[in-house]
C-alpha cells in the first residue's frame, strides 16, 4: 500500500517539474535568471531520486516563490563571473 502512495508521488512530483520547467522556459525574464531558475529545477529533479518527499517540499517552495515574482537577481551589466 505505501508503495502506490510513493508512486502517486512521484507521477505528482514529475508531472510538477515538466510544468516548472515549461513556466520557467516562458518567463519574460533574462537569460541568466532563467538559467539559474533552470538549475534550480535541475537541482530539485536530481534531488527527488533519494528524497522524494524533500523534493516535493522544495519545488513547491521554488514555484511560490517564481509565482510571486521573487526571482533570482539578475547579472545585467556584470561579466560572467558576476563582478560589475
């Protein structure tokens, strides 16, 4: 029983991140803050392999926060290594 709880879950969690990444693929944003949303996401997908819940937790955390508006500072004006 507790493992078709862990694999609704994870449909949940999968289908979460496949539309994260969409959201945050047609933000207005520039590149480097779509980039560092981007690794975010990446971050939360490599972490949902040994903690699924934890995982859940933080992308859930992650979209309130691109839904808000709280987003990543961007580099504009800086060079690569974010000094201005």
């Amino acid at each position: 029983m507790e493992r078709d709880g862990q694999l609704e879950l994870y449909d949940r969690v999968a289908a979460r991140l496949r539309d994260a990444h969409r959201k945050v693929r047609s933000l207005q944003v520039p590149q480097d803050v779509r980039q560092a949303l981007t690794r975010k996401l990446l971050i939360i997908t490599a972490a949902a392999k040994h903690d699924l819940p934890g995982a859940a937790r933080r992308l859930d955390r992650l979209m309130e926060d691109v839904d808000a508006g709280r987003l990543p500072a961007s580099r504009a004006g800086g060079d690569r290594d974010g000094s201005p």
